[in-house]
C-alpha cells in the first residue's frame, strides 16, 4: 500500500518550496501555491485529517528530497538531539514538555507551530528525519484520551536505543 505521503517526493522544488514556507500555518491561512501542492501530492482517506497531513507534508519538505533517509519515530530524533546536547539540554526538555502538554486544535495550529520548531531544530542539527508516515498517525491519535502517543513519545525522547543498549549489556556480565 503506497504511504499517503509519497508523492510529496515528486512535487516540484518549487512546490516543496511553498510547502515549507507554509510550516506550521494551517490550511486558511496558505497561499494557493502551497495548497495546490499539497492537494496535488497527498490522498487521504478522511477529509477531515487534512491539518494533520498537511502539517506533517510541510514538516517533510523541511528536508530536502535526498536528505528524506533512515526515517526514524519523532520522538527518538529528539532523543539523539538531545544525546547530542548532553549539558544543554533543558531548554529542549522544555520545549518537549510544552509540546507534549498541547492539544491538537485544527483552528489556532498550535500544536502545528511547536512541532515544526522542533523539526527545525532537527533539521539543523542533522539528528534525524522524523518518519511522516508514523508522525502522521501519531497525530491522528493526539487527543485521545488515554494519551498513549504522549506517553510513548516520553518514554522514546528519555530512554535513547545507547542506554538501553548499555543497560542490556551490563546485566549480562
């Protein structure tokens, strides 16, 4: 089954152009450009998931085409930024409280506008490339109620693969 965020690999560099110059804006506030784009590259199932798959289409073209390799969850490219950080790392674990604590609301786009910061911290540390795929699911189940993305991003963003792996190693000595 093709991924619904295929096709934004094939759009024009000017139309991942204005995908990206429309990050963290929602749907009523981009211009047709980027609407186009985004209409042109990505089906949905559901009409009323378009925030969500456009937020996650603009986060994508972050990345340049060549640079879209080894996704990885979201919360675990914040992880390696955060390794990365080592003594530095409050405000980021800030700005990950913050996000995690937000609602996702299609009207002010906050949640949107959070993420995508982050994603550009991302994107300029070089830390990883957030799978939109699983991002775009993740999304999907933001507001439930049991919280169960929330806690999963914890746990992902605080329990990096090094220190599990450092773990394993030491109980079996």
């Amino acid at each position: 089954m093709e991924s619904c965020f295929e096709r934004v690999n094939d759009l024009t560099t000017g139309q991942q152009a204005a995908l990206r110059r429309s990050a963290g804006k929602s749907l009523n506030e981009v211009d047709a450009s980027a609407l186009q784009a985004f209409f042109s590259a990505v089906s949905l199932e559901k009409p009323y998931n378009q925030e969500k798959a456009f937020t996650v289409a603009c986060i994508m073209c972050l990345w340049k085409p060549e640079e879209r390799v080894s996704p990885k969850p979201f919360a675990k490219c914040l992880c390696a930024l955060r390794t990365a950080k080592k003594n530095d790392s409050n405000g980021l674990d800030a700005r990950f409280r913050n996000l995690i604590d937000t609602v996702w609301s299609d009207d002010d786009g906050y949640l949107a506008v959070k993420l995508v910061r982050l994603c550009k911290m991302l994107k300029n540390s070089g830390a990883g490339y957030p799978d939109p795929e699983a991002l775009y699911q993740d999304l999907k189940n933001w507001d439930h109620p049991d919280r169960f993305v929330q806690r999963r991003w914890m746990e992902q963003y605080l329990n990096s693969e090094e220190t599990n792996n450092d773990n394993n190693s030491q109980e079996e000595e």
